[in-house]
C-alpha cells in the first residue's frame, strides 16, 4: 500500500530538502550544506549538515542542543569504515590519509525531510539552528 504513496513522499522529502537548504544559505560560513551531484535527481534520506572547521561549536554540542529542542539527528552511518573495530589489524589498500572520510565521520549529522514535516515544523528546525548558532558567536 506504501508503494502507491511513494511518488508523493519522494516529491515531498525533495520539497523538504530545497527548503531547509534555502532557509540554511545562510550559515555557509558554519556549514558544508548539501547538495545534489550534477544532472541527479534524487530522493534525499535527510539533510546532510557538516560543521566546517573552526565553526564555534562542535558537531556534538550542536545535536545535543538539536535534541533538547526535540530536534531528531542521525549520525552518519558508519563514517570512516577503517575506523571500525572489525576492520583494525585487517588486510586492505588505502589510498591516501582518507582526511575527508574522517570529517565525514566527526563532524556530519542528518536532520530530517520525513514527507510528514509539515513547513511549522520545519521553520522550527531552521530557526533552531539559527539561535544555537547565535548563541555561540
């Protein structure tokens, strides 16, 4: 029955994204914001935010104060894969010092495009990470 749905929630987790990214523009200077590779299209998980280097707050600090707000973040998946226990001692080629894939790691978080967000819900988010930021100026 969800499959009948699916054209509507891909439509609206793509309108969510645009708009969080157009209420977001603004804090280039704190954030890395997402955005889609050339000629895609796609049906977005979340809004990936990456806390730039020398931003006043940490990754941590800015979801613990996004769940105090009631404000739900994901991290990403696994980040750095060599980082992971499984993996450490194991045979393998790496190429390079993997930098990015560590930032990936420390210092992204998702927040939501759930089809169920309504624009109040929204505004909510971006105006919280306006304040938090503010505040930490």
């Amino acid at each position: 029955a969800q499959l009948l749905r699916l054209d509507d929630f891909i439509s609206k987790r793509r309108s969510n994204w645009h708009y969080l990214k157009a209420g977001l523009a603004d804090m280039e200077d704190v954030f890395i914001l997402p955005k889609a590779t050339e000629n895609s299209n796609p049906s977005w998980f979340g809004f990936a935010l990456t806390v730039r280097p020398g931003s006043p707050l940490t990754r941590n600090l800015i979801v613990q104060k996004l769940n105090e707000l009631q404000i739900a973040t994901r991290l990403l998946f696994g980040g750095n894969l060599l980082r992971q226990p499984a993996f450490m001692g194991t045979d393998r080629r790496v190429v390079g010092e993997l930098i990015n894939t560590d930032i990936i790691m420390n210092d992204t978080f998702w927040i939501g495009v759930w089809p169920g967000l309504t624009q109040e819900m929204l505004d909510y988010m971006i105006d919280s990470l306006h304040v938090i930021m503010k505040g930490a100026k």
